[in-house]
C-alpha cells in the first residue's frame, strides 16, 4: 500500500518558505496523491479549490509515458 503524504509535511514546507498556501503533487508511478496545507480556515478553503482543479487537470493528463 503506498503511503500517504503527511498534511504535516505541506505545514512543513510552508513554514519553511513562509507560505500561506500550499499544495504537492505526486505522482508514484501508478496513481496521483495531493496534499493541501493552509494555515487559515480561509487558507485551507483555497487550497481545496486549488486542489479540486489541479485534480480536474491531473485527470485530463496521462503520466504515463512521460519519462
């Protein structure tokens, strides 16, 4: 099973690069996996919007391929 990318970890780069917002992306060979971090309640909201349409994007795209 593969492991889930902590929301801890998008806190994490967030604090670092003093960000608002953040959302990764990855992909591990077989499916996309996406975290979202903000650190307000208005934050998060628009990381999930960001999300939900990166995710309507990453669907139209094929990873396969690609390298």
């Amino acid at each position: 099973m593969v492991k889930r990318i902590p929301i801890t970890t998008a806190k994490e780069v967030a604090q670092k690069h003093d960000l608002s917002q953040v959302l990764l992306i990855g992909w591990d060979g077989e499916r996309v996996h996406v975290v979202t971090y903000g650190k307000t309640k208005e934050d998060c909201a628009h990381a999930a919007k960001a999300q939900d349409f990166w995710a309507g994007k990453i669907k139209e795209f094929s990873f396969k391929g690609t390298s």
